[in-house]
C-alpha cells in the first residue's frame, strides 16, 4: 500500500486517476462552515513561509477578489476573502467529485474517520489493524480565533450559497449555520 496525502494532491487528481488506474481516493470531506473557521484559524496560529503564502494567495485569488465591506475584520487581519477561500473548498471537492470514478472513491466526512476505519479498511482492502485511530484527527487547531462571529451572517449565508450550496445539501444536509458553535452577527452593518 503506497499513500499520499496533501491538499495538493486535488490539483492533480485527473493526472493521477488516469495514470494509475488501479489506485483508490478518499476524500475526506468537511462542511463549509467548520473548514471555512479551521482555514481562518490555520493561517492565524501558525507561521507561514514565503512558498506557502504565494500558494494561498494563488488558492485564495488575492489579486483577483477584494474585500467587501462586510469583510473588513478579514481584511485587517491578512486574511482573503469569503469568495476566496469558499470557491476554493467548492472547486477542490467538486473536483474529486466529478473526476473519480465511483468505485474507486470512498468520500468520509472528516467528523467520521475515526467510526469509519472499518469501511476505510474494507475500501482499500487490507487489515483494520494496519491503520492508526490515534492518527485520525493529529492536525487539530491550536486556538479558535472567532472571526466567523464578527461577520454579518447574511453576508456570510450568501457566499456560502453562490460556491458551497450544491456539495452542502449532498452531504452536510443537516448542518447550517444555527447549528455551528459560532455564531455570525446578525446586526453587522453591510455596504
């Protein structure tokens, strides 16, 4: 068994069906909403290197996309924009999504892996005991920053609608942001 894993990989994916024609995916999915929360704390906790900024900034189209009013606390902070990082999560699942064939891709929502080891095995066909459970969740974040709560819940309910509504519905049917531990201001002025 040979792994790799990296959300780089998703810029390869069609490449990588094609060429190795026997390999299987996992994509390990999550809502919009908690991504969008991790992404925004990520960028916060942890130093990010000259290469690494220049990715982002590619991922996250800063010099395509500006920040609205409704974004200034993104804006002040270095941080890209809604339709940046939402287009990104959209554009990256859509791509797996839509490039994998069926049988050959196991999607598992990133809340799950643990409870989903056994389906994970049985999907790459080796034994449960070669996967470490206490590996499944090693990048958690470092400290919860809470900028989702400082932006205008409508705004942010109207991006998440134009890239991330479709993949949503499909699969976090049951999450939307009343059900999420922050909780966006509803009385934030929009421009």
């Amino acid at each position: 068994l040979e792994l790799e894993s990296s959300l780089l990989t998703n810029l390869l994916v069609d490449i990588l069906v094609t060429e190795f024609n026997q390999a299987k995916f996992i994509l390990t999915i999550r809502d919009c909403y908690s991504w969008l929360d991790s992404a925004i704390n990520s960028e916060l906790n942890r130093p990010v290197t000259y290469s690494w900024q220049k990715w982002l900034d590619f991922a996250f189209k800063a010099k395509q996309l500006k920040h609205s009013q409704a974004e200034k606390i993104l804006a002040e902070h270095g941080l890209y924009t809604l339709d940046g990082y939402l287009s990104y999560w959209a554009s990256c699942n859509r791509n797996v999504l839509t490039t994998v064939p069926e049988d050959r891709l196991l999607i598992v929502k990133t809340h799950e892996i643990t409870q989903s080891i056994d389906k994970i095995a049985a999907f790459l066909e080796i034994p449960r005991e070669s996967l470490d459970v206490a590996q499944s969740h090693s990048y958690r974040g470092l400290k919860q920053h809470g900028f989702l709560s400082k932006i205008d819940r409508d705004f942010l309910e109207e991006k998440v609608n134009t890239h991330c509504r479709e993949i949503m519905v499909k699969y976090f049917p049951e999450i939307s942001l009343q059900h999420l531990h922050f909780q966006p201001s509803k009385n934030i002025s929009r421009l």
